[in-house]
C-alpha cells in the first residue's frame, strides 16, 4: 500500500525527529531520507511530499496528516475490526507484567472513543478505573499477568525482559486471533522488531502470523489502546492484591519512593520479599540492600 502526503515546511524538523530513531544509512534520489518504522517504510522527498509504503502505510500517513496537516491534537485512530496488543508493569519494580490483546469491531468505535480511549497514554489511573468495567460487550480480550516470582525465575535463567513479552504477546494474541479467526488484522505496539520478536518466539509450537508491527500503537489503534487500558486496570488491580498481601501500599515505577518501600519491607519480611514481589534485575535492589550489606 502506498500513501502520499504534503507537509509544510515548518512541519517538517517535527517529521525528521520522530523519525530519526529509525531511518535507513541509504535514501533514494531527491530524498531527505528514509525510515522504517515498525512494518512502515517512510520517505521524506525534497519537495515535501511523504511517502509511506507497506501494510501500515494508511494507519502512519492518517497519523501525520491529522496530527500535523490539519493542526489536530488528536488524529484518526485505525478503527477497523482488529486484534491489538500491548503490555504494562515493565518499568514498576513491584507488580506483575501484564500483556493483553484486545479484539474491536469497527461497529463500537464511537463507544469506546466517547470513554476517553482514543487517548490512552494521557487517561489517569482513577479514569482507567471508571472506564475499564464499562467496556464489557465494547471488546473482547485474553490476558497474562506474569507475577515476579516467575519473572525472576525466568530472569535467571537467561530470559530477557523482551523475550517474556514476546511470549506473552504471542499468547494473548493467538487466544483472540484462535477466537476470531476472521479479524484479519492482527497489530501488536512495537517493543523490538518484528525479525527479533520472531527469534524471541522460535521455539513456541503455535506463532501468530501476519502480524502487523506499529511503534506507538496505542496512539495509532484503537485495539492496541483498548489493550492498553485494559492492561492498565489488570495491573492497577493486581497491585492493590499485592498491597493488602505484604499490608504495604506499593509505590508505582522504579523511583525513590520504590526504594524506601523495599527497605521497610525488607526490614520487616527479610531481603526474600522481593523475590516474591519485585522485578530482582532492576537497579532498585541494590539500592535497598545496600544498607544491609
Ligand atoms: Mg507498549
């Protein structure tokens, strides 16, 4: 698929920063340079003229031509009948990973946009609470919560954070995809290329196929996003079970105030505790044991 759209020149250093993470050593001729983002190939000509090329192509040109040519602060979302992926709890220290892929029908775009998840990345926890009960009959949806415990089993043995969410985001993805065999469009938010994310799944006997890989997918799908809030509500959850668990009320992230609560953990239940409810690789460990070395 190819689209093509014209940028104003102001517009274009906003163009060149997204896009520099992921441009190409080669460009073609009149070009100011190429990028591949996620399965996107992305030409900015001399002229101004964009071109986006490959299975995404539409859902990077609405993106730009929203966001930047119509001055928009926000843009279209690919609303179409699909399946998309994303995960939470990579970045918190205690709390589990938590992967979901969530299945939309077109015919519920309005609904679930009126909520608010057109925008996932800015809706605030106590939003996420309000809105998540509400998507009952919305969508559709497969989990996996990896609690630490394993996580740090795992871990040990060599498995990398990206390849856990691999095989979690396969899982998930195949549950719904196994459900809804007619959603051909199956889209997962881009943590690793789609070339590693498959060496990272090799060994599974079921892969989900024809997947369609976007770097900021839950500001470009609706599936994704929806997958995002979900994943959001799971985790939000899981962290209060985990609270009322250790009679601690468990900080989010991996700051300060993650490193003074595992220090009053540790005092209280022994340094053990966070291998039961902490992400053990993270740099927070060393900083709570410190003082007890
Ligand atoms: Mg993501």
């Amino acid at each position: 698929m190819n689209k093509v759209i014209k940028v104003d020149k102001d517009k274009i250093d906003k163009l060149i920063n997204y896009y520099e993470p992921f441009m190409r050593d080669k460009k073609p001729p009149y070009s100011v340079f190429q990028a591949k983002d996620g399965d996107t190939v992305v030409t900015l000509y001399e002229s101004g003229k964009v071109m986006f090329q490959g299975p995404t192509a539409d859902i990077d040109a609405a993106f730009w031509g929203e966001a930047i040519l119509i001055e928009k602060e926000s843009f279209t979302f690919n609303t179409e009948d699909s399946i998309g992926s994303d995960e939470v709890g990579t970045g918190d220290y205690f709390g589990p990973i938590v992967v979901v892929a969530a299945m939309i029908k077109e015919e519920n775009k309005d609904k679930l946009m009126e909520l608010g998840i057109k925008d996932s990345k800015a809706l605030t926890d106590e939003h996420i609470l309000k809105i998540s009960p509400k998507l009952k009959g919305l969508c559709d949806y497969s989990y996996f919560i990896l609690n630490n415990k394993v996580y740090n089993e795992y871990n040990e043995k060599g498995y990398n954070m990206n390849k856990l969410k691999a095989l979690m985001h396969n899982d998930c993805l195949l549950k719904m995809h196994n459900k809804y065999p007619e959603i051909k469009k199956i889209i997962i938010d881009e943590f690793t290329t789609k070339e590693r994310f498959y060496d990272y799944i090799a060994d599974e006997t079921n892969k989900i196929d024809n997947l369609t890989s976007l770097t900021k997918g839950e500001s470009k799908s609706l599936a994704v996003a929806t997958a995002s809030v979900i994943a959001r509500y799971i985790f939000l959850k899981e962290m209060d079970k985990l609270s009322d668990k250790v009679h601690y009320p468990l900080p989010k992230g991996a700051g300060p105030q993650v490193d003074s609560a595992g220090k009053d953990l540790v005092k209280e239940h022994g340094k053990e505790i966070l291998k039961e409810i902490a992400k053990y690789n993270f740099g927070n460990t060393k900083k709570i044991l410190d003082i007890y070395i």
